[in-house]
C-alpha cells in the first residue's frame, strides 16, 4: 500500500557502512505500517535503550504530576535532602547557586548537573553494598554544579535524579514503579532493567580507526545492582519500545490505556527553552530545527526540509536507539541497533528514516 523503499534502501546502506544490524517499527493508528529488520538479528532481540529510557522516566514523573503528588516548581531537596548542599564554584570558593533546582531544571536538562561517572562520590555511593537508585543520586551534590540552576542547557544525570524522586513519591523502587505504570499496562512484557540471554550483541566504533568491533555486553549506566538509571536504564525490544511511543502518540493504547492527559502531552512536547534552544551546544540526532520539552526533543521549525510537522517529539540512545511520536497524524516511528559511537558513522543520523517514512505516507 505505501511505497517505503526508500526507507529500506537506507537501511540497507547502514549495513554498508559497517551497522551491524537494525530493526524499524512503523504505527499509525494503533495499527503496524512496516515493520522491518537488518542483519543477524530477530525481533526477540533486547537492547539497551539508554537515552530512550528518559521519555519513559518523565512520562512517569509527569504521570505523579497529574494525581497532584508533586509540581513542577518543587525543589528538588523536598525529595532528595541531599540536593539542599547543591554548591556552585565562584572564583574556586564553594557557593550557594543563585536559584534553588527544582523538578523543572531536572525535566529540561537545566539543573547544572553533569554526566560525569566517574565523580568521586558516585563510585563511593556506588560501591557500598545494596546501594540503590536514591542513595547513589544522593551522592551527585558531592560535586560542584557546572552553573547555577536555569542558567543553561545541558545534557546530564537529571534524569537519573527524576528516577530517584519517583522512587520517594511511589514508594515504589523505580523499577516496580515503572513496571506498575507504563510496563504491564501496555504490554510491554520484554521490557526491564535487567538483562537477558535475548540481549543482542553490542558493538561500538573506535573513532580513531573508524571501524566497528564487538563491545563488552555493557551498560556503564547500571552503576550497581540497585541501580535503576532513569536516564539510561531500560532494557527493551523493538515492538515494546513501539507499545510506548504508539500510546503517546495516540493518546492512549488499543486498548484504551491513558500514559498522560492531552494536555499533559502537550505540555510534555513544547519547547520550554526558547533562547537555548538557540545555542549551539544544544543537539539532537535528528538534525536541525529542534528544541527541548520537558525531557524530549521538539521540532519547532520545519523550514529546512524535515518533513515531520511541529510538535513531533521523542529522543534517541547513545547505541542508536531512536524514538518519534507524532500526534497530528497519529505516528510512531521505533528504531532500534546497537553501535556505541553510532554517530561517528560517517556522519550517520535518523533523518533519513524520519523523513523516508513520512514520504512514503504522503504526510
């Protein structure tokens, strides 16, 4: 009925180029447009979504937002005690930030955090025995913040601290929380924070010689065995990261089941960084035209050629993991591989299957 061979030609130069393996789910309206895969891999196959887990982890805060257990405006420190010695370095001499953070600064990336691993505090907190999601979070203000709260954009551990204010909400652990709310109710039986002899083998690019080569079947996100990154943890398949983003894209699943009100949805995909979304350390995989929501990208020009309309939203995983929802038609595009580095790929991007797919549906 649709014409994507465009589509598919692409994904067939990506195994040109070296990608081992890729697979692509395509929903409108509940129902599966294509549904296609490259290279040694199978549909059973689980992969790290790393970055792909973030639109998960704010749908689940937004969700606590919604039932009136939090706000957008409340300090962080009201949740974690340990956010209340956030410091700033003023001329080398610790100092109090010039705004408190808030849940707000953690959805948009303007929190002043980093993504740094390898903080001292992190690996101390990290290696105590049973140490879990909200002690190893606990630990992130050990550490100067890059800027104070609200001053800029930039990527970080936010994410990861939003898992952890779930988790005190809840009074779930941030696993079961997310496998209470969004998991079981979309069907998303494959889906997790623990790994499974499904998993797919992982590669990674080694920039220096540009060739691709197995990698340790490793997430360095998984800090401890009590650790769930809200940033980066899940691990999934294909078809059940498809569940996901065909839910927000709907509204709700086939089966009726509501993530997230309408205008929740919608607060979710608007741009909330007018003049950052200007600065050039702000990027997406998807190319230009794009700023940042709470804990997504958005497209808010489409001058240059995209092809998806204002308001598409989603985000992508540092192994090539790519995630569109597209509310005015109904849309949901599920990517999935497993290349660390993917992007050094001869300037590889998911443009290409975005722009294929609408194409092909005369969008």
């Amino acid at each position: 009925m649709y014409d994507f061979s465009s589509v598919e030609k692409w994904l067939d130069q990506l195994l040109s180029l070296g990608i081992p393996f890729c697979q692509l789910h395509v929903k409108k309206d509940h129902q599966t447009l294509l549904r296609i895969q490259r290279g040694p891999v199978n549909f059973h196959n689980r992969f790290f979504l790393y970055s792909c887990t973030k639109p998960m982890t704010v749908t689940g805060m937004l969700r606590l937002i919604e039932q009136g257990k939090a706000s957008l405006s409340d300090p962080v420190k009201e949740y974690i005690p340990a956010y209340a010695d956030a410091f700033v370095l003023k001329n080398g001499v610790p100092s109090k930030p010039e705004r408190e953070m808030t849940l707000h600064h953690l959805f948009t990336m303007t929190a002043g955090l980093d993504y740094d691993l390898s903080a001292p505090g992190i690996r101390e907190a990290a290696q105590k025995e049973n140490a879990a999601t909200f002690d190893i979070v606990s630990a992130f203000p050990k550490k100067a913040l890059s800027f104070s709260p609200g001053d800029r954009w930039q990527y970080s551990l936010c994410h990861d601290v939003l898992a952890a204010v779930i988790e005190r909400i809840s009074g779930l652990s941030f696993a079961d929380y997310m496998r209470k709310e969004i998991f079981d109710p979309l069907g998303m039986e494959h889906t997790s924070f623990e790994m499974s002899d499904a998993m797919a083998p992982q590669y990674a690019l080694n920039w220096e010689t540009r060739e691709i080569h197995p990698h340790p079947l490793l997430c360095d996100y998984r800090l401890s065995p009590g650790y769930h990154s809200g940033g980066a943890g899940v691990i999934s398949t294909l078809d059940d990261l498809s569940l996901f983003l065909d839910a927000l894209s709907c509204g709700e699943s086939k089966d009726g089941y509501r993530l997230l009100q309408q205008d929740t949805i919608r607060m979710m995909r608007t741009e909330q960084l007018t003049a950052i979304a200007k600065d050039p350390s702000f990027g997406c995989s998807s190319g230009p035209g794009y700023g940042y929501g709470l804990g997504v990208r958005t497209l808010v020009d489409n001058h240059q050629g995209q092809k998806s309309p204002i308001g598409e939203f989603g985000w992508d995983g540092a192994a090539g993991c790519y995630a569109l929802c597209d509310q005015q038609n109904r849309l949901s595009i599920a990517f999935t591989m497993q290349v660390l580095g993917w992007v050094g790929v001869q300037g590889v991007s998911h443009a290409p299957i975005r722009d294929g797919v609408y194409t092909a549906l005369s969008l």
